[in-house]
C-alpha cells in the first residue's frame, strides 16, 4: 500500500492563480506543489536543478516542516512513521 498521496491535484476544478485570496493562494500552492513533485517531472528537472537550487528547495521545505509542524506531526505526516510517539 502506498503511503504518499496526491490526490488534491487530480479533483481540483477551482481557480489556480495567485494574488486572489488567501484560500486561492492555499490551493494554488497545493496545486503547484503536487504538480512538481510526479515522479515523472521530478525524473527530468532534478538533474537540471542547479545545485543552488536544490539547496535552496531543500532549506525552504526544511524550515517550513521545522516551523509549522510539531515533532508528531513530523514524524507522522512527513515521514510517514506512524509508530514515533513524543
């Protein structure tokens, strides 16, 4: 069983822009986020990232996941470790 998901993507039907409003602006970056990350595009533009790039990517993600999630829902929601307990 598959333990990632992406279906947010494959059932959206509203507005995808930015600068509207702020549940726009949530579902567009959902939106973006789940298009970036298929495994088929991830193939192509990992190897053409440049290595700041990839650097930059992984500190946004990093300190995003440090400052908005607890270590539960670290553990639990980004890295799909269901059994780590505080």
């Amino acid at each position: 069983m598959n333990k990632h998901r992406h279906n947010f993507v494959e059932t959206y039907d509203g507005l995808v822009g930015f600068g509207y409003d702020r549940k726009t602006d949530e579902n567009t970056v959902a939106y973006y986020l789940q298009k970036f990350s298929d495994d088929k595009l991830m193939e192509i533009i990992k190897e053409k990232l440049l290595d700041e790039e990839l650097s930059e990517i992984f500190s946004l993600i990093t300190r995003l996941l440090k400052n908005h999630l607890s270590e539960q829902e670290y553990h639990n929601l980004f890295l799909k470790d269901i059994t780590h307990k505080d």
